[in-house]
C-alpha cells in the first residue's frame, strides 16, 4: 500500500492505470491546468485510446477538474493518466496561483474584484 | 529540450484560482455555481471506499452499489491570464472530509444559508471559522423572500463584524455575482490592514 491518508480514501480503478497504487503527484490539483505539447515529442511511447481523448481535450489549456468531467472519469483516475501523460513529455502542467492567508496578494485580489464588476 | 527552438510558444495557459460555494445540504451551492459560471456546471463523480465513510453514515446505504460524491464546479475567465473556478462543496455531512482538500489553496468561501433552516449550515460557518479560512455568508431567499434582516442573521450565528452577510437569491445571477464581489471585497479589506502592519510593503534588495 502506498500508505497516507490519500490512499484509503478513493477507490482507484486499475483497469485504466495498469494496477498501479501509486499515490497521486501533489502537483495535480483539481485547477491545476495541463496542456497537450504540440507537437508530441519524437521518442513519446505511443499513448493509449484514454490518453489519446485527453490529449485532444488539452489542446488547449484546461483544469484537471474540467478534464476529468470531460471524459466522465473519477479525478483521482484522471490524475494518474496525467501523470503518465507528464512523465511522457506529452503534456505541460500549469499549478494554480498559490494563495496565502499571511501575505495575501493584493495585484491577484484586485485583479479578480475587477472581473467580477465586469460580469 | 532538442530543438525546442523550432518549435512556435505555445500560448502560457491561465493562472487559476478558486472559491467554494459551501453550505448545507440543498442550500443552493449547485444553483449558485450555475447561475454565475460562464459555462454549464460541470461534474465529476468520485467513487467512494467504505473506509471514507464513519460506520454509522453507511446505514441505509446500499452494499455493492459503488459509493460516489459527486463535485460541480463552474468557470469565471477574469482576463486572458486568469481563471476563476467555484466550487460546490458536497452537502452531505458523511463527504465533508472532502472540504478540507478542497480548501486548500482557495481565496475563500462563501456559505450559503437556507433561509427557512439556518441551522443546516452551522457547521459550515464552523468549519471554515474553525480554519481560519475567509468567507461571506449568503442567506439564500429560496423563494425570493427574505424574513430577516442581514443583522439578525449574522447574529443568530454570533459572526464577528468582518464577515460580510449578504441577502441573495441563488437563481439569480447578479446577486451571486455581488456575494462573490462582497467576498473579493471583504479579502482586499482585510490585505489593507494586514499591511498597515507592513506586509504589503517588501523590503528593498
Ligand atoms: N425556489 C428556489 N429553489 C432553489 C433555490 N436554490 C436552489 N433551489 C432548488 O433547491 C434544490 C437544491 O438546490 P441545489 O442547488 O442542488 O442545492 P445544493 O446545495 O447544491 O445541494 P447538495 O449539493 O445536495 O447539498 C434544487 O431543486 C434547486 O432547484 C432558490 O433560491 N429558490
Ligand atoms: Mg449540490
């Protein structure tokens, strides 16, 4: 078992990831955004027909949580096919804006009030 | 990379941010999402293990029959350079241990509040008090009618004076965009007297 508090809690299909248990990367959150790098790199193994779906839907950018509804699979599934996805070379993975309680970043907050205002 | 030269820049993907939408057991926190999302609510379904679950939530909950909590979350664009996600936290007391993952790394909250069953969303004013994670309280009218005045509200759950409370009707999308607006405000206020103690002011290199 891959151990920590993560693993007890989500059933992981392992059809789609190969049996594997290997704890999700930390770097995917759910708004973490991922693009498909275009073109595929040469020596990419050849990805697989779920891959393939996300490489499509990433070809422009998009939240892992935008993802794994997309493709109507469980995040925790979609993270694992990421991660494969990543370590290929065949996809980019943007974190989100890091957010502080201590030092809030005020640029971010207007820039956000702004938008708002606009809607 | 070799020959990443050749290659033309892919365009930077946004930066992205996040609000919950939390509260009680069909307060709202759908319709919310919904009303203020530029696209439709989307959702992801989660399966479940038994081990999720306290012993006793798992009466009356069929065997076999996978276990799923499900997530909606809706999108904002701010700019070309910034994305907004909202969160609809799952109602349902046996999938909060959801929340704490789920506030990681968000601007704040908002709570919604059943206006005829304030109670159901105590504990999550509680939750996020408890973490010192910024939120505003929306007391959601349902059928547009608003008995109490903000004040009463926000002292039947003793909220202390920064914390905006907000009349609104999750239907309507103006008024959940003035509850998003009511918390970006009530964060900048509160980044501006954290930085009367100097945060916001760095220190010359
Ligand atoms: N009349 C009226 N109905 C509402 C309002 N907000 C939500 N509803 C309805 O109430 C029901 C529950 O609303 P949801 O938005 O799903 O509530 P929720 O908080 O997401 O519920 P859970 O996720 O199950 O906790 C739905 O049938 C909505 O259509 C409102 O402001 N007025
Ligand atoms: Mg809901």
């Amino acid at each position: 078992m891959s151990g920590g508090d993560a693993a007890g809690r989500l059933v992981r299909p392992f059809t789609l990831t190969g049996g594997r248990t290997r704890p999700s990367r930390a770097d995917f959150t759910l708004i973490t955004t991922v693009t498909a790098v275009d073109p595929a790199p040469a020596r990419a193994p050849r990805p697989q027909p779920e891959q393939s779906r996300i490489l499509r839907l990433c070809a422009e950018p998009l939240a892992v949580a935008e993802v794994a509804a997309l493709v109507d699979l469980p995040v925790s599934v979609v993270v694992i096919m990421l991660c494969d996805l990543l370590e290929a070379g065949l996809i980019t993975a943007r974190p989100p804006h890091p957010v502080s309680r201590t030092s809030p970043d005020m640029d971010l907050l207007q820039k956000v009030r702004e938008g708002l205002g606009r809607l | 990379m070799a020959g990443s030269d050749t290659i033309a820049p892919a365009p930077a993907p946004p930066e992205t941010v996040k609000i919950l939408i939390a509260g009680g057991f069909g307060v709202g926190k759908t319709t919310m999402v919904g009303s203020v999302s530029e696209i439709a609510p989307l959702r992801t379904e989660e399966p479940l293990t038994s081990a999720s679950l306290a012993v006793d939530d798992l009466d009356g909950i069929e065997e076999k029959r996978a276990t799923t909590v499900a997530l909606d979350f809706g999108r904002i664009t701010i700019g070309q350079d910034l994305v907004l996600y909202l969160f609809g936290t799952p109602g349902q007391q046996r999938f909060w241990f959801m929340w704490n993952d789920l506030a990681l790394g968000a601007l704040g909250a908002v709570v919604l509040i059943d206006v005829r069953r304030p109670k159901s969303s105590f504990a999550a004013v509680d939750f996020f008090e408890r973490r010192g994670i910024p939120f505003v309280v929306g007391v959601n009218g349902f059928y547009g009618e608003h008995p109490y005045p903000a004040e009463a509200v926000r002292d039947a759950l003793a909220l202390p004076e920064h914390v905006r409370v907000l009349l609104c009707d999750a239907r309507e999308r103006d008024s959940c965009r003035n509850v998003l607006i009511a918390l970006l405000d009530q964060l900048i206020e509160a980044a501006i007297e954290d930085g009367g103690g100097g945060r916001l002011i760095r220190p010359p290199r």
